[in-house]
C-alpha cells in the first residue's frame, strides 16, 4: 500500500514515516506540506492512501480532500487531525474521506486505519465515534453542523486570517461568491463578525484558545 502524508509540520510527517516504514507492506511513497501539493503529486504518482492533516496553509485539509476525490475517486483519504470533535468528522465524510484520526493515536491504530479504508471500509477512532453518536441528540446540536461543505471551508480559511479575495484565489470562485457565503454561514451562526465567530468555534473547540 503506497502512502502519501500530507501536514505541514515536518515533525509530524518525520514521526509517522518512521513508524509506517517499519511495517511491511506499507510504503510511504511521498510527503507535502500543502493540500495543493498533495493533487500536484497524486497527478504523477500512484498513491493507494493519503494521510491528510487538516488545517493547513491554502486551501487546508477539506478542500483538499474534495478536489482529490473528485480527481480519483478510488484514493482513500484518511484525516489526521487534532480536532476530535463535530461538525468536521461529518463534513470530511461529506467531502469524501474514509477515515478520520487525532493525532493522539497510536501506530497500531493508524496501520488498522490504513488497512480499512485500503479495503473499502470507513474508520473512525472510537472516541471521536463515541462523540458522533452523542451529537445525534437535538439537546447536544452542534450550530457548525448547519453549514455545507463550502460555507465551513470558507469559515476555516477565515480562521486562518485570509481575506476574502486570497480565498477566492485559493478556491477558485469569485469575491461575490465568498461573501455570499460568508454571509450564509454568519446567519445560520447568528453571528455578526468575525470576533463572534471565532469565539463560537473556541467554544465548539473548532480552534484552539490559544488563537
């Protein structure tokens, strides 16, 4: 199984190479810092799986998963992530990952991922699992689950301190159509600035506090 790891942390890719290296059959065939760069490698190389971090700089984890789906939709995309919690298991699935992992886990627990999505079958961490099936009560609804695949990568870049026009350059749309969304993804948030937002997503542990 050939493996592709996508983050922009050198650390982290360094770490899981050594780990995959040592297990037989696998093959970590490349590593990228940037979404964009995992399609640019997938474009000349054979790549069975990609471990895919999620925030990232450009166009991030998500949108990056959309464009390689929509590009080869037999790639098996596993999210890597220290985000456990709603909406962004549901949104990834939504985007055409397979799997979805913190970076908490251990080699064990990636290898098993690798191997599942390899085969066709969907893993998710038991824990992040337990916190899906708890959101699923209208008492616990997370406001973040109302927002479509392209309002919640709109917000994330937003997050990210880019401006309207460089995420229209990154996700190829025009500046109108980024403020519609962020309009849209504002009114289903009841928020009305990017103070309020960013609070909500602290809350929500979207983001860290740290930002």
């Amino acid at each position: 199984m050939k493996v592709l790891l996508v983050d922009d942390h050198e650390l982290v890719r360094t770490g899981i190479r050594r780990l995959i290296d040592d297990i037989n059959g696998l093959e970590v065939v490349g590593e990228v810092e940037t979404g964009e760069a995992a399609i640019e490698f997938t474009k000349n190389e054979h790549v069975d799986v990609v471990l895919m971090d999620l925030n990232m700089p450009g166009i991030g984890g998500m949108e990056a998963t959309r464009r390689l789906i929509a590009k080869d939709r037999h790639l098996k995309i596993i999210v890597v992530t220290v985000h456990d919690s709603e909406p962004f298991p549901q949104q990834l699935f939504k985007a055409g990952a397979m799997g979805y992992l913190t970076k908490g886990c251990n080699i064990e627990e990636i290898v098993h991922a690798i191997k599942e999505v390899f085969y066709g079958r969907r893993y998710v961490s038991v824990d992040i699992a337990q916190k899906m099936a708890m959101n699923v009560q209208p008492e616990d609804e997370n406001p973040f689950d109302k927002l479509s695949q392209r309002e919640m990568q709109v917000m994330m870049m937003s997050m990210q301190g880019m401006k309207g026009q460089k995420i229209s350059e990154q996700l190829n749309l025009s500046p109108k159509t980024i403020s519609t969304y962020r309009y849209r993804l504002f009114d289903k948030l009841n928020v009305s600035n990017d103070v309020e937002l960013t609070r909500l997503a602290m809350q929500y542990g979207l983001i860290d506090d740290t930002v």
